[in-house]
C-alpha cells in the first residue's frame, strides 16, 4: 500500500516506520535536522518491541512531493492540522483514507470539510514515544495502539482492513463500535491532565497528591464529562471517577506533552485541548468555570510562544 505520513516525530515516525519495514511504500513529511538524518541515515526506530533501523527513507519538507496515495496518517500536532490539509489534496484518490491521530476530537471535522467526508476517518493513538535525537524515534512504553472508525460510527469494511494492515505491521490496532466515546475518553484523560499540569508546572504524581489540585482535576474531569454528554457522548456517570483512578496508576513523574512544550515556550495543543473544551461548551451552553480559568490563563503563554 501506498502511504503518507504527515509529520516523522514521535508518532508518525514510530507508526510510519513499523507500515514502511512490512513493505508498504511510506513517504514522510518531515523538517529540518530530522528530514537531513533521515535522508542520510535512515530512520531508527528504538522499542521494547523490537528496534529497526530504516536505510532507505523516502522523506520530504514540501507537500507538494507527496504522491497520491492510498493512506495518509496525520501526526502532526493538533494545531498544524486545519493548515496543512488543503496542501494534500492532490495526494488523494477516490478512495484514500485520512486517519488523524493527534490529541483532541477536533481533526476528524477538520478533515471531512476540507477533504472531503468521503476520505474521513476518525482515529487516535496512544503511545509514548519521543523523537531523541534527529532520525531516531524512542519508544519508551505503553503498547503502540491506532483505533480507527467511521465519524459515524459502526465498523465498516474499510475499518476493518486498516486494521488487518496495521496488525500485519505488528501495530496494535482497535475498532470500536462507539469511536466517539473512545475519542472523548482520551480527550477526557488528555485536555484534563495538560490543563492542571501546564497551569501549575507540575508532575501527575505532585499534583494528584495534593488535595487541593487533586480537587480541581476532579472538576476538570467532571465539567469535560459533561460537555461531552451535551455533545451525545455516551460517557457513563462514573467516568470521570474511572479517570481520576487511573491516573493514580500512573508513573509520579510523568507529564503531558501539551505541558512540556508551554514550559519550553514551544507552541502548544491548548486551543485543540482546553481550548476545544470551552468552545464545545460554549456552544450547548454548559458552565466549565475550571477549564475557562486554566485556559484563559494559558492563553498569554500561548500568545507569547507564537510570536
């Protein structure tokens, strides 16, 4: 299969080079000192599931060099979305898929107004990975998943053969029956966490210890939780409950990237994150004073970084 990858950090890279060992033709968008190493030495992928090392990239900084292809995984970050879209129309054909798979629940519209409902996809991944040094994608742990569906949820055949291509490249890969609800559960997980952690520069493990932050990321949950609901999300009632559980199963150190760039004065997903949050509530009138005040603290932040 033919298949473009739009962005080669963490994400793309990591799926994009599992797709391009098992033989599919992968083309990547890429920038930079990443795009020279790749180009001179290949891509490496390093994983508890088996590092590889890629010689021969087929990789580009312009858009325009994507040939049509059959794939396109987005995995850039939220905010390039919308804007880089137009730029790989002529990388479609009739029955090319798109699959998103940045934070937020914004890009699967984002792709079907500007592409066209026909190539949209719904999808999202988890895995935690980082690009280490430029050519080099570290995979530290979680299994590497894609869940992938129609908008309209069910699970169609198109679904389902993406599914059997990934598995067959050794991804994990998930088609649920509700993709909404699983997009919004890590909405949920993600929007909350990069909220309270950008906002108070701390660790999961500081700040869920602490009763009165740990009292506000409950807030968060259950605000998000109800925008979801207005949205006809099937959140269940003890979600947010489910949520703030899991999070104490987590590593005391870890940190949301959206937190890891505003602390590098780096652009950030605030917009697609919380930013998505006060915007979806706004527009069926649910109340969110927690994740307003978080977001628009952060927006002078984001402003600056910008500039």
């Amino acid at each position: 299969m033919k298949i473009a990858v739009i962005g080669a950090g963490a994400v793309g890279g990591y799926f994009g080079g599992r797709l391009a060992d098992a033989g599919h033709q992968v083309t990547f968008l890429a920038r930079g000192e990443h795009l020279k190493a790749m180009l001179q030495n290949g891509l490496s992928i390093i994983s508890p599931k088996g590092d590889l090392n890629l010689k021969n990239v087929a990789a580009t900084d312009n858009p325009a060099n994507i040939p049509q292809v059959d794939l396109i995984l987005i995995g850039v970050k939220a905010w390039q979305v919308e804007e880089l879209l137009p730029l790989l129309k002529h990388s479609l054909h009739n029955s090319t898929a798109v699959i998103p798979l940045q934070n937020g629940v914004e890009a699967p519209v984002f792709i079907s107004t500007i592409l066209g409902k026909k190539h949209a996809l719904a999808g999202l991944c988890r895995i935690i990975a980082e690009r280490s040094s430029p050519g080099v994608i570290t995979h530290h742990s979680f299994e590497p998943t894609i869940t992938l569906g129609e908008l309209s949820g069910g699970i169609s055949d198109r679904a389902t053969e993406l599914k059997t291509l990934f598995e067959k490249a050794g991804i994990k890969s998930e088609t649920p029956e509700d993709l909404q609800l699983a997009l919004w559960k890590k909405f949920l997980f993600i929007s909350a966490v990069s909220g309270l952690g950008a906002i108070t520069r701390a660790t999961i493990g500081e700040f869920r210890s602490n009763t009165i932050t740990r009292n506000m990321f409950k807030h968060l949950l259950d605000e998000i939780v109800s925008v979801g609901k207005a949205h006809d999300v099937a959140f269940a009632d003890n979600d947010a409950d489910r949520m703030l559980s899991f999070i104490d199963t987590l590593d005391t150190s870890a940190t949301a990237s959206m937190q890891r760039d505003m602390m590098e004065g780096k652009p950030s997903e605030l917009e697609a994150q919380t930013g998505a949050v006060v915007r979806l509530a706004a527009a069926k009138g649910v109340e969110v004073p927690h994740n307003r005040f978080i977001y628009n603290v952060l927006q002078l932040m984001e402003e600056k970084a910008r500039q």
